[in-house]
C-alpha cells in the first residue's frame, strides 16, 4: 500500500508526477488532520508498507522502482 499526503504543494505535484510516470498505485491523503495525528509537520510524505518517507527519500524510492 502506498500513500501520498500532500496539500497540493509544488513538491507535492512533483512527487505526484514522479510516482504517475512509474505507473506506482497509490491514494493521496490530503486531511491535514490525518496528517499531524500521524506527526507530519511537512509534505508531502510518502508512505510504503508502513514506512513513511520524506520527499528526498520518497524521490529516491520511486527512482529505485523498476515496474
């Protein structure tokens, strides 16, 4: 399961074309309130199998992904 939180941010839409161009699956999450429960105080953040991931990471991991 992979899950996008953004607020529709210019990183956010990066991150969001990124994951598009691999053909990733994922949902956005865009309820700040969900967001600071889990105590996110920055986005967009990805999260895959658990893992929450800041962008820099998050721009990494997708890199990574040979689908």
């Amino acid at each position: 399961m992979t899950t996008l939180y953004s607020t529709g941010c210019p990183k956010c839409k990066i991150l969001k074309t990124k994951l598009d161009k691999k053909n990733i699956i994922y949902e956005v999450v865009s309820d700040v309130n969900v967001m600071l429960a889990k105590s996110m105080r920055s986005v967009p953040m990805l999260e895959v199998d658990g893992e929450i991931m800041t962008y820099l990471d998050a721009i990494n991991w997708v890199k990574e992904q040979n689908i």
